[in-house]
C-alpha cells in the first residue's frame, strides 16, 4: 500500500493524470488518507483544497462529512461546489442547515449542487427543507421545491402540495413534476 505522504504528493503535483491516480489509491486507505489530506484543506493554494476534497469525498465517515460542510464556507467557488458534490455522495444529516443555506446562494450551480446534496439527503433534510419553502427568497424557494421534488420521498409530499401555491411558476413545476413523480394526482381504473 503506497504511502499516503508520497500520494499527497502526487495530489498536489498540478498534474491531473498524477493527481486522478493518487485520489483513487487514497479513496482506498480511509482513515490514513484522512489524515494525510486533511491539513490541505488549509492550504492557501484552492487546487490543493480542491483536490483534498476529491479525497475526502470518496472516504465515507462522519469525520470526512464533517470537512465537507465546512468547506462549503470555502471562500472558492470550485471549492464550495466540490465540497456539495461531495455531500451529494455521503449525504450527512449535519449538513443540512448549511446546504438549505446555499440555496438562496448567487452561484445558480452552487444553489443547484446544494439542491441535489438535500435531495440526496431524503428525509432527514425535510424539515430544513419545509423552513426554505417559506423563505422570502424566490431563489431558495425554487431549489428547495425542486430538492423535494428530486428526493421521490413520500413523506414531501405535503411540502409539494404547500409549494403549488407558491407565487413562482418555477416553485410551482417543482412542486407538480415532484407529485407527479410520487403518483399523486393519477387516477387508476381497471379497463
């Protein structure tokens, strides 16, 4: 098994090929990787966070949850979204506030990785959900509707029915695309 110091390397070498190869042989050494990739998300240099977070991603533990959300705080675009990518992939039920908090965010693909990373998510996240889905922010309304929506949970579907009477059209697609998906509203008959 490679040395977890001597693939960090290779992570942070600004070669992709190098750097793709290291991430998969760390995904494999959990904890070790861990604590070997870690300390990057501190670097100064946001290709180092980035490539960090390609790591932390692929290793599936509270701790490494627990570095995805606060990355969503990095002050990075690339960063933020790999990091919701990242919580798309090991959905944590800590991260919830943080991503319904990203959903008002300016960065469309920011609000619609935080939106997939919810959905993912399922229903710990409904409650956090059915607070955005009352925010003044259309924004947020939106890409919570469409969490809700994208999660096939039956347990949304009272949200989806409160969302059909939103004053966004968009809210209002999510909310019926949402219900449609889930079977409510079909009206079986045997021929």
């Amino acid at each position: 098994m490679p040395d977890p110091a001597s693939l960090v390397v290779d992570l942070t070498s600004h070669d992709e090929l190098r750097a793709e190869a290291a991430v998969a042989a760390l995904s494999d050494q959990g904890e070790r990787a861990l604590e070997a990739t870690l300390p990057l998300l501190e670097s100064p240099s946001s290709e180092s966070r980035w490539w960090a977070l390609r790591v932390v991603a692929a290793i599936r533990t509270p701790r490494a949850a627990a570095a995805l959300t606060a990355a969503l705080d990095d002050l990075d675009p690339l960063v933020r979204h790999a990091a919701a990518i990242g919580l798309r992939m090991q959905p944590s039920a800590e991260a919830a506030s943080s991503l319904v908090s990203r959903l008002g965010d300016r960065d469309r693909l920011m609000a619609r990785l935080a939106s997939d990373a919810l959905a993912a998510l399922g229903a710990p996240a409904l409650p956090d959900l059915h607070r955005a889905l009352h925010s003044s922010d259309a924004g947020t309304r939106i890409y919570a509707a469409r969490a809700l929506a994208s999660m096939h949970d039956p347990a949304a579907i009272p949200d989806l029915f409160t969302a059909l009477d939103d004053t966004s059209p968009i809210v209002e697609h999510w909310a019926q695309r949402g219900l449609e998906g889930l079977g409510v509203g079909m009206v079986f008959f045997a021929p």
